[in-house]
C-alpha cells in the first residue's frame, strides 16, 4: 500500500474516505469544511446536532457514509476562530491508526490537517501526519491544497448557471436578482475553480451558495431521471 502526496483537489481523490477538517462548535464556513457542508447536506445538518450535544471533540473521529463517498470528520480545532493545535493532530491521527480497520476504512484521503486556517506549518502538519500514516496498510492521499485545481461539481453548478435566465434563478432560489448577477460575473472570473471560492465574492453568503447549488443539483437529478425513463 501506498502514501501519496498530491497538489491539487481532494474531492478528485478515488480514495474510499476523505477527510473533512472541522471544529466543535458546528460551523462550516470556509475551505474543505464549505465544499463538504455543500456536497452532503444532511450530513452538515446532522454536525450541527452533534455539536449542540456536545458529542464533537479533539481526538473523536466522526464518520458520515454517503452514497459516493464516506467523509470522516476530523476536529482540528476546537472553536473556528481559534488555532489549531498539534496535540490536536496528534489525538484524531492517534484515533484513526486505532480504530481504522474496525470502522471498514479502506482507503483514504486527507488535507493537510490544520495547515490552511489553522495556523499550523505545512511541512510541520506534513511531519505529524507521516508518522501516523506511514503504518498503515492502506492506501493513503495527502492533498496540498491547489486553488487552481478543477473542480467537477464547480463545473456542472457553473454550466447550470451560465445556461439559465438570471430572473428564472432568482424566482426559482429566492435569491435577489443582483446577488444572482453578482454569482454569474464571479463565475465568469479566471481566478475561481471551486465552489468555496465563491464564499469570498462580496454580496455571496454560504446561504446563497447553498440555494444554488441545491437548485443545480435538483436540474441536473431531474434531467438524469428524464434520460434513464427514455431507456425503457
């Protein structure tokens, strides 16, 4: 088995598990964190819950089975305007080592953990997390964040958006029409590949991102279904 380190978009990654980086407090905000509030909804709803209970902590590994991919959440940090810490690092790679096998994990993918908002250096996160998982004997993906990277679901919100008549989205999502302007001129921009990019557009909150892409979601859902019926 083999562990490998990546530039480039870790929700690309063929790996069974990827590693979501979460606080205690129930806030998905920004980062890998956003991408996966987004990607799996319920999941995001079902954090919450557990962070209200108190049930999400630093060294307790959380595991979400969705249908395309099973994200394991990992708390890096304990508030997500704190730092992160490396006994933090420490207890959660501690944790996985023990409880992997037991939890049917068979491959894995994981950001650099703590280096992005978490103040932690990346070759020092690098070091931590390479003496874990060096041991295990699966195969293991560590992903240097590339801003530049493509990302499929981006593309297909993106293709969605640019097709549509701005005053239909607006009517179809209950966003305001100059918000919806504002999310079709940032889609047009060469420096954004990826849908958390588009959280730091002024006028673009997680809400109106939310709305979008489920609507994106729900066509796309819809025109599959439509073409499969044309099969029978």
């Amino acid at each position: 088995m083999a562990l490998k380190i990546i530039k480039g978009n870790i929700f690309t990654s063929q790996c069974q598990t990827l590693v979501n980086t979460i606080n205690c407090v129930g806030v998905m905000g920004a980062g890998i964190a956003l991408e996966c509030r987004l990607r799996y909804p319920t999941m995001y709803s079902r954090y919450v819950t557990l962070c209200k209970e108190q049930k999400i902590d630093i060294g307790l590994l959380w595991l979400f089975k969705a249908p395309d991919k099973w994200v394991l959440n990992f708390p890096t940090k304990r508030h997500w305007k704190g730092s992160s810490e490396e006994s933090f690092l420490h207890a959660g790679l501690q944790k996985l080592v023990q409880t992997f096998r037991e939890r049917g994990i068979t491959s894995i993918a994981f950001p650099l953990l703590g280096a992005d908002r978490g103040g932690i250096a990346p070759s020092r996160s690098l070091e931590i997390m390479t003496e874990y998982l060096s041991t295990l004997d699966i195969d293991v993906e560590i992903y240097e964040y590339d801003p530049m990277a493509q990302d499929d679901i981006y593309a297909s919100t993106k293709s969605w958006l640019l097709s549509q008549n701005a005053t239909d989205i607006a009517q179809k999502t209950s966003i305001r029409i100059d918000y919806v302007y504002k999310l079709i001129e940032a889609m047009q921009r060469s420096d954004i590949h990826q849908l958390n990019q588009l959280a730091r557009v002024e006028g673009v909150g997680i809400k109106t991102l939310e709305k979008i892409f489920n609507q994106a979601r729900s066509q796309s859902s819809s025109k599959q279904e439509t073409q499969q019926k044309r099969l029978f």
